[in-house]
C-alpha cells in the first residue's frame, strides 16, 4: 500500500468511522427538541369558552414532550362552578408530568385562585389581588306555578330548594377548602378561618401569609418552572396558537349595561366561583 | 484495531446527542401523585331538626296580636305562619294593620303589635302611639332581619343603595334603650349550614327562654340594650360584621328593661323549614306565649274598648230623663260598642254588678257617691267649681267629666256633667271615640262640653248687655220692598 493508498485508507476510515456517526449523532441529537415552557395566559372570567380554550391547551401541553413546563398567567377574578373544576382537574393531569407555575398579574380570584393552588408555586406582584376564598350563589325564587308553563315537578323549574341550594353551597365551599389545603399544606400560615373569611389580599400579604409563595414576574415564574423541569436553554412560549387555538366569541359572562358598561356580576343566576368588586354602597 | 474503530464510531455518534440532550436537560423532573379533594367524600348537612314544641295542654288564652303591614313590610305571611299559628293555638286572633290610620285605634285592644322589617319610616305620631300602647302595658315585638334590606343599584353609576331595616326601627326603639345595629352575625367555626346561621346556647334567664338549649337564627343583626336583657348570646367565635369582633353586650334577641319590647334580629327562624330547627318552635312557642302575655292596664283613652262583658248596662241617675237627645246619644254609644258586640241595656236600679255606663248631672252627686268617691271629687257648696285630684279646681259650667274605674264584677264608666244638654254633648263625644277635646289623665277625664246650659242667661244671652235693634226712622235708607 502506497502513501496515497494509505492516505486515502485513513480518509476512508475517519469517514466512516468518525464523520458518518458524527453527522448520524449530530442529526439524532437535532431531534432532540429544544424544551419548551409553555405559557397559558388567563384575562377573563372562568366561563365554558374560556374554560374550554385553557384545557386545549393543557392538553397540548400534556401531548407534547418538548414541553416540559408550563407556566399560568392569571389576571381573572374567577367565574363558574363546574368550569373551574373542570380545569382544576385537567390541571392534574397535567401536573402529574410536568411542573406548573403560578404568576399572578392583575388578579388571582376565587376560581382563579382555586386554579392556582393546584399549581407548584405561586408568583405575585405586590399589588396583585390573590385569594377570595369562596362561592357565591344565587338562591332560586320560592316555588311557584305559571298560567302558561307546565312542569312535572316542584323543582323542575327551580332545580332545588333554597334551603338545599344554600347547602350545596356549602359541599362546594369544603371542596374549595380541601384544595387550598392540599394545594398550598404547610406553606399555609394562616388557619381554616381566615382561609374561609373570602378576603382577597394585596400580593405582598398574601406571600406573608403563605397564599401565595413569592413575589415575583412571569420571567420569574418561567425561570422557576424551567428549574422545576431541570431544563435549560428553554424557550417560552404562549400555548394558545400552538394549541390551534383562535380568537372566538361567546355571549358574554358578565352583564353589559344599556350604556355598554360591563358590569361585574354574571349574567346568569347560579353558582360561581367568583370575585365580584365591592361597590361603593351608600346608607 | 477494529474493535476501536466501533467504539469511535459509537463515542461520534452519541457525543452530539448527549452534548444536546445535556445543553437543554440537566435531570428528570420528579414523577408524582397530584392529591385533589375527594369530592365524593362531602355530605351535604342537613338542618338539624329538633324536638318539635309539643301542641298538648297549652294553655288557652286571649288577646289580639296585631301584625304591622302598613309600613311595606318585607315579608310574607308564610315568613310567619308559624308564629301567627303558635298565637291562635293558644286562643289569640291574629289582625293586621294596612294602614297607618287605624294603628291608635287598633292598639286600644291588642295585646301585642309585631312589626316585621319595615321598609317606610315610623312618623313621629305612629311613634307616640306605640310608646303609649307599650306604657300602657302592650307587648311590641320588632324582627328585624339581615336579609330582607332594599338595595337598589344604580346601574349607569355603578353605586348602590342600600336600605337596611335598622334604620326604620331604631327610632322606634331608641325609646326602649334598644338598638339593631345595622350589622349582621357569622361564625366560620361552626354554623348551622352556612357562616351567617348562628348558633346560640347562651340564654339569659327568662320565660322566653325557658326549656331551649340551643336555637339557631338565620342572617340575624346585632342588638343591644343597656339596660334591657340579651336573651341569646353568641359564642366568642361569633362575630359581628361591623368590626369581626365579638361583642358580649350584644346577641341575637333583647327584652326591654320594662319587658314589654321583644327585639330579635332575624325573622328567617320563623319561616319553614327553619321553625323547627333545633329549639326554634320552643322559641316560636314562648314568643306567642310572650305576646299573648300583653294585657293593657284600661284607661279611658282604650274607648270603646273599656267594657269585657257582653251587656253594659247604661244606668240614668235620677236627674237625667231618658229624653230623645239622650237616647239618641246613648244609640250613637250603641253603634260604637258594636265593634267590640257588646249590647246595651238600660237599667232603672243601681247595678251591682257588670259593665255600667252611668250618667249624671252634677246634681247627682250624692246619689251617685258610690261611683264617685273613690276618684276624691268634691262639689263646692257655691255650686261654681269641682275639684278633682291631679286636676285642682274645675268650672262646673261647660265641662263634663269621665271617671272610668276597673273592676272584678265589671268595668264602670261614670258620665257626670252640670246640665243635661251638657251630658248628651258628652256622652256624644265619647261616643265619637275622639278625645281631643279632653285632657284625660289616667282614669279621670275632663272634657269641654260647650258653654252649657247654666252659663247662658234667661235672655239666652252671655250675662251682658244684650244689643237690641232701634226702631227705624225715617231717615233710614229705603229699601226696593220699602
């Protein structure tokens, strides 16, 4: 073998040998994806659309490995029963594989807030608005019989009485409480009766009182689940579009006014996880 | 050789892929179990009914309890059956009052008045009235309630409005030394189905308390009454909404000092299915018991509700003839006694016994001795003036004078005046129900009866001198008849 047959044999061998694994090792490792943190933005009201829109999203999250956090971005002061609930339990399914972080922004009430105790940790701003512990319910009217509507039933038109409705008020209420509970446990500096007063407190308080766990930003909150993940180099993304997502409409949650004022109570009677702003009331 | 050749190859595959795995993944996140409540775990509570008030051998009495319907009164006559069905068990009449106008009169024989969350305001004579009827020994029951407020929202300007009941009622009661205060109870600790239904185990010493161990209200305000009694009290986990502190001087039920104003904070106990709740209809029960127990001490200003029996006998002292303004005058006495069906009947003998309407001149005045004498009167020999205890010297001409005494064997009402036409004008403005032209104190009443009879001269004059035409003269205008 002469010194260019050798030569050759060498390139021949670094090729085969080295470059090829390299570039089979460097187009295996490409496959590799880059982590994702995904981010789920909340600005409303917690109602079937919105409820729907964020369990898309967890879904996706769940379905896709490359995300390997996500974090909740809350400016919302609650809304419905059985939507919160659905997405408190679709949160648990997704926090079983991956880490979910908390940030609050404007708002973390009620229903939002009973979103965020299923969560690992929870960001505030200092004058975020956290907690509101609570349900609120419309009582149904007194049974009574109309001229022109036939019902089989006392309650068929009134679904329960008052007084069961007040205390299934009350079932809802201990679930919330048992969530909090087990949501935040020893973090929790404050007892079962200041967890069920229904007050809602600045950010600051609310780390002091171990409603929350720090103050903090979204960057903050990505960084956290990033560390909660063990991932590094990570990219933060909205999940909403990811999620096939696209801006839709609904009826509205809230009562808008004649003079296009959006009121903040609900438009439909019934039970609500809900954080509805004192009014100034005069005597 | 070759053998290395594999391992170099393996080395050049894997480096890239660790070197990227370990650029962007630094270990595993930990695998865990998320706990979440177990809803299936919950029970709804139900309330806790207690032992209902038993119905035997209560003890049968009477009175009417009127309830206040004129002041828009938040609630339904559902809202408090019960307590209205606990009155006419014990032998009470249940009546309401609609309008403001028949309130005085109403109050002349009920025992008690309940006035139920009022939306509209007590006038100050509405006020008056109710003190006098309490003074008089009338019970007045006041429920207020934390949830049967007005609020009204003003949508454009987002404000609202509110309207709580205490504000109605204060005025009323501040007579009383009672106050609602404009708050509402809670205890997160323990409720009954939710934190503003309050427990009370705590009870003050008195027949509205007897046999309850523990009664539960519903949305309640505070009262409190320096002077008065807090019949239930709440325990140092209940709070007020006002300052969420507990405030021993204050509950969830007051009894004036003078025990004749009940105040509670809440009427929802009363309503289903609340009224027998725990020792709620015990509670209803000794309310009843407690309203039934008004009985008024009868003063003149109760007419026509002075008599009890079913016949009053209207006895003429001698001096009065049974003339045809004096029966017409006893007939329009007649239709005012309808209301309370009693009947009239004229009695030619000094009645012993029963109800009796006695009428008589001050001329009388020694036949009559036994009707007169325990008021202390005194006829002066001059014939002018009659003294009276509280009253001192009084003209006999113009006046007329009532003297009302209550009995075991009946109830006598004694018309005295100085002339018979004096008399009738009397007994007609007793007969109207309208006292105004009297001063009454008690059981003693002096009444302007015109000028009288006696005070005009044989000319029919005023005693002075009486102007009499001059004849005309020729000097005087003539008229068109000449």
């Amino acid at each position: 073998m002469n010194q260019t047959d050798l030569t050759w044999e060498r390139i021949r061998i670094w090729l085969l040998w080295i470059a090829l694994p390299l570039v089979m090792g460097l187009i295996a490792a490409s496959a590799i994806p880059r982590p994702v943190i995904g981010i789920i933005q909340l600005n409303d009201a917690i109602y079937p659309l919105s409820a729907r829109e964020m369990i898309t999203q967890i879904n996706y999250a769940i379905d896709n490995p490359e995300i390997r956090a996500v974090v909740l971005a809350f400016d919302s002061p609650g809304g419905t029963v059985v939507d919160t609930e659905a997405v408190y339990m679709e949160l648990s399914r997704l926090r079983a594989k991956k880490p979910v972080v908390t940030v609050v922004n404007g708002m973390s009430a009620s229903g939002a807030y009973y979103l965020s105790v299923n969560t690992d940790y929870i960001y505030a701003k200092p004058s975020s608005l956290v907690g509101n512990i609570g349900v609120i319910g419309y009582l149904p009217s007194t049974p009574v019989i109309f001229e022109d509507i036939i019902s089989t039933g006392p309650y068929k038109l009134w679904g329960s009485p008052r007084d069961a409705e007040m205390r299934q008020i009350e079932l809802i209420k201990e679930g919330f409480l048992q969530a909090v509970l087990l949501g935040r446990g020893k973090r929790l500096n404050i007892g079962k009766e200041v967890i069920l007063s229904g007050k809602i407190w600045a950010g600051t308080e609310a780390v002091r009182l171990g409603i929350a766990d720090e103050l903090g930003t979204e960057n903050d909150a990505i960084k956290k689940a990033a560390k909660l993940a063990r991932v590094a180099n990570y990219r933060s993304v909205g999940l909403y579009h990811l999620a096939g997502l696209q801006s839709s409409t609904a009826a509205p949650f809230f009562i808008q006014s004649s003079e296009g004022i959006t009121l903040p109570y609900p438009t439909k009677p019934g039970m609500y996880l809900l954080f509805i702003p004192q009014l100034p009331v005069k005597q | 050789m070759k053998k290395n050749l594999y391992w170099i190859a393996l080395a050049a595959f894997i480096i890239p892929i660790l070197a990227r795995g370990l650029m962007f993944y630094r270990g595993f996140p930990n695998q865990r179990k998320v706990a979440t409540p177990d809803y299936q775990a919950f029970i709804s509570s139900q309330p806790p009914i207690g032992d209902i008030a038993l119905n035997k051998n209560i003890e049968q009495t009477s009175g009417v309890i009127l309830f206040d319907l004129a002041h828009a009164n938040q609630y339904q006559p559902a809202d408090v059956k019960s307590l209205q069905e606990a009155i006419e068990k014990r032998g009470g009449k249940v009546e309401s009052i609609s309008d403001t106008t028949s309130l005085e009169y109403k109050l002349k024989y009920a025992s008690a008045l309940t006035v139920i969350s009022p939306s509209t305001a007590f006038s100050a004579d509405e006020i008056r009235i109710i003190k006098a009827f309490v003074h008089r020994g009338g019970k007045l029951l006041v429920f207020t309630d934390a949830t049967h407020g007005l609020v009204y929202t003003d949508f454009f300007s987002g404000s609202t409005i509110s309207y709580p009941d205490t504000n109605l009622v204060n005025p009323l009661l501040t007579a009383f030394d009672i106050s609602v205060n404009n708050d509402y109870l809670y205890n997160i600790e323990e409720h009954e189905g939710n934190f503003r239904n309050i427990y009370f185990e705590s009870f003050e010493k008195n027949d509205l308390t007897l046999n309850l161990k523990q009664v539960a209200l519903y949305g309640t305000h505070s009262i409190e009454s320096p002077s008065g009694l807090v019949l239930l009290r709440g325990t140092d986990a209940t709070l007020s909404s006002s300052n969420d502190a507990h405030d021993p001087a204050s509950g969830g039920a007051v009894l004036s000092e003078n025990g004749n104003v009940l105040v509670f904070g809440d009427f929802t106990f009363l309503s289903s299915p609340y009224q027998n709740v725990l020792d709620n209809s015990t509670l209803i029960a000794n309310i009843a018991d407690f309203a039934l127990g008004g009985k008024q001490n009868i003063l003149l200003e109760n007419f026509p509700f002075l008599f009890t029996q079913p016949v009053l006998q209207v006895y003429p002292a001698p001096e009065v003839q049974l003339t045809a303004e004096i029966i017409s005058a006893i007939s329009g006495l007649q239709t005012s006694l309808k209301i309370s069906e009693i009947e009239i009947r004229i009695a030619t003998k000094t009645p012993r016994d029963g109800d009796v309407l006695v009428l008589g001149t001050f001329a009388d005045a020694e036949e009559l001795a036994s009707y007169i004498n325990p008021f202390n009167i005194s006829l002066d020999e001059s014939g002018d003036t009659i003294t009276l205890k509280n009253f001192g010297d009084i003209g006999r001409a113009g006046n007329g004078i009532l003297l009302f005494e209550e009995n075991k064997n009946g109830n006598r009402l004694t018309l005295l005046a100085e002339t018979p036409e004096d008399l009738i004008a009397l007994l007609s403005t007793v007969s109207s129900g309208s006292f105004y032209g009297c001063i009454l104190q008690d059981n003693i009443g002096i009444c302007s009866v015109g000028y009288g009879g006696s005070f005009l001269d044989e000319t029919g004059g005023f005693g002075e001198d009486v102007l009499t035409p001059e004849p005309a003269t020729g000097d005087a205008t003539p008229t068109p008849a000449g």
